[in-house]
C-alpha cells in the first residue's frame, strides 16, 4: 500500500516522497529576475526527506504581456533564465525535483504592469472583479482593483500559444527545471477561455464546451511537443470563484477537458477541489471530482492524480492510502515549514503562518522559518 512518504514516478520525474509544494506567488522577485534568497528558500524546502517530493515554483510569466503583479518572476528573458538556472540548481543540490509553472493571467491584471500601458488582454472585454498586487516607488505594496480588459483577436492567439512552448522550453533546456505545469486554473487566461463568465466569444474559441476548450488544449499540445510528455502537468480548478471566476456547468465541462487531455501523456494533472484556499465544497457549485478521475482514466490519462485544497495530515494520508490520489498538494503549509513532510510524519509539531509577510518584501517570513531540531 502507497503511503504519503512512499516514492514514485511523475511521468519522467523520481519522486522521493507523495509531498508536494504547491506553487506560492511571493512577489520577490523585482523586474522578474529570480534572486539569490529565491535560490535559498525553495532549497530549504527541497530535502527529499524531510521537504517536498516534488516542488511546483510559483506561478511564472511566459511573456510581458501574461504579468499581472508586481515583481513576479519570468521566463522569456536571459537574467530571468540565468536567475531560475540558479535556483534549480540550488534545489537539485539538495537532491530536489522542481517543475516550473507557466502562467498567463489574462484580465486579472493591471495597465500599469502591461507593456505601454496597454490594456490587459481576456476572451471578452469584462473585468475581472478581483484585485491585483502594485509595488509604489517607495518600495510598499498594495492591492489594486484590475483594469479593464480587452479581448483578444483571433490572430493574437497562436502568438499566446508559441509563448506558452517557448517558456516550456526555456524552463526545461535553459533554466533546468524537471518539467512544466500549466496554469489552467484559478481565473487566469486559459481558465477564463474556458468558463461562460468570462467568455462570451462567438468565434471557435466561445460557445460550445469544445471551443471554450480549445486554447487550453492547443496549449498543452504545443507544450507537450516543446519538451515532452512525461515532463508537463497542468493545473485546474472546476469551480473555485477565485478572481470572479465561473462556469455555467462545470461538471461535463472538466469530463470532456480530461477526456481530451488524457492521450496526451502527461506527467500530472493537478486539481484544486474547491474554493481555491477556501472550502472544500463550494455552495451551489456542486462537483464530482471522482467522476472526473474516471472521465480521464477512462480515456487513458495514467498521468498522476494530484490533489490540492485544504488538506491536513489526516486526509492526505487516506487519500494516498485509499488510491484516490497519487500525490497531495500543500501551500501555505510550505511557507511556514519547510520540512513539512518530517513534521507530518512526526506528528508535528506544526507551526503558524506570518501572513504580513506573505506578498513582497525580504528574508523575514520568506527564508527566516525555523526547521526542527534534529
């Protein structure tokens, strides 16, 4: 029987343990260059023993254009490139594995952090009823509302799309991460192409569930041909409201994404259950994630079940026991303590989370958490 500290295999990825660090958006990387104390806080947390099997980086712009907050990293320039190379190399020192995010966030962003000062883009022009996050001269930060977006052409959308691939490809050949996960998730752009409130397209990108479908799916072909099968995974999440985020009928919806995703091999797909860092069950957001596990099975997918969203030692411990998951996902958890899984496994004792310190800022809250005595 699989235990949450049994290893594995994600796709082309040993994993030393069924712990996984979700990805954690810490704004600490200024003009979107990964740092030195970026190196030294997802090192503390690669141990295979005592951290992270596998660790997810934060999420990470493939372009200018998919930036939605202040001094998030990148992917598409050379200082970007050579900051992450370190980083990963950090985490491979301590025998860690890591997969770097791709993300686009679509309307959940600000003219300010756009090129020129030019409007977000999104599947149709409607605001996101969110905030996004601005750094002042000054260095402080704050939470704005986002700006108005407006929607793509048809013509823009390939370009998005060989972004996505190139990113993959910097990630994996140039920066050395071990893989990919594709942002589907959380209100961003290849969620929003998906979900009715935020696409009212009439194009073959709008409409019916295989159109709305269409970009995330053309993203993860393209990706996929970029730098393999067993090293991409992806990120969705059926019916958290996080960033203004909806569907009319999620459950056939997320049946036929799998259901398409599936013989395309990959090494994971990542599910938020839930409101993402909310509650479990969604209210009047209804969903079968079993249903869904068995769309994709069927179909062939033998990519590994991830699982993400309010799980404590308990429940992550039956879900790999009872077959239900491959592999359990935590995130604010890791901010705290990065030997998490040795404390799990000690049956703690666990710690609390500095949340002044969560979005910007320097080493206090980010690299200062103490680990256990040995």
């Amino acid at each position: 029987m699989s235990t949450l500290f049994s290893s594995t295999r994600v796709g082309a990825i040993e994993v030393a343990n069924r712990v996984v660090m979700a990805p954690l958006t810490r704004n600490r990387a200024p003009e979107g260059i990964p740092t030195a104390l970026m190196a030294e806080y997802y090192a503390q947390r690669a141990d295979p023993v005592t951290g992270a099997g596998l660790i997810v980086s934060e999420a990470t712009a493939i372009s200018p254009q998919a930036q939605g907050y202040a001094d998030v990293p990148g992917l598409y320039g050379t200082e970007q490139l050579d900051g992450w190379k370190k980083v990963t190399q950090a985490v491979h020192a301590q025998g860690g594995k890591i997969v770097c995010q791709l993300w686009h966030v679509g309307r959940v962003s600000h003219h300010l952090l756009q090129p020129h000062n030019a409007d977000p883009v999104a599947p149709s022009p409607i605001r996101a009823e969110t905030k996004t996050y601005l750094i002042d001269k000054d260095g402080s930060g704050h939470f704005v509302p986002t700006s108005l977006p407006r929607a793509l052409h048809r013509h823009e959308i390939p370009p998005i799309v060989h972004d996505y691939a190139a990113a993959a490809r910097n990630a994996v050949k140039s920066a050395g991460f071990d893989g990919v996960e594709i942002h589907g998730a959380n209100g961003y752009l290849l969620d929003q192409f998906l979900k009715t409130g935020a696409n009212q397209r009439t194009d073959d990108y709008g409409g019916s569930i295989r159109n709305r479908a269409r970009l995330m799916l053309e993203v993860t072909r393209a990706v996929v041909d970029a730098v393999g099968h067993d090293r991409v995974g992806i990120r969705l999440s059926p019916v958290t409201p996080a960033n203004d985020i909806v569907d009319a009928d999620p459950q056939p919806l997320f049946d036929y994404l799998l259901r398409q995703l599936a013989p395309l091999g990959l090494a994971y797909v990542h599910v938020i259950e839930g409101a993402t860092g909310g509650p479990r069950e969604v209210e009047g957001r209804p969903f079968d994630y079993a249903k869904a596990k068995q769309a994709y099975r069927d179909a062939g997918g033998r990519g590994a079940w991830m699982v993400n969203n309010g799980y404590d030692p308990r429940l992550a411990e039956d879900a790999i026991e009872s077959g239900r998951a491959d592999l359990v996902a935590f995130g604010k958890a890791f901010i705290c303590m990065p030997d998490l899984t040795e404390r799990i496994r000690r049956g703690g004792p666990f710690q609390g989370l500095d949340k002044a310190t969560m979005y910007g800022g320097g080493a206090k809250g980010y690299t200062d958490y103490p680990a256990l005595a040995d």
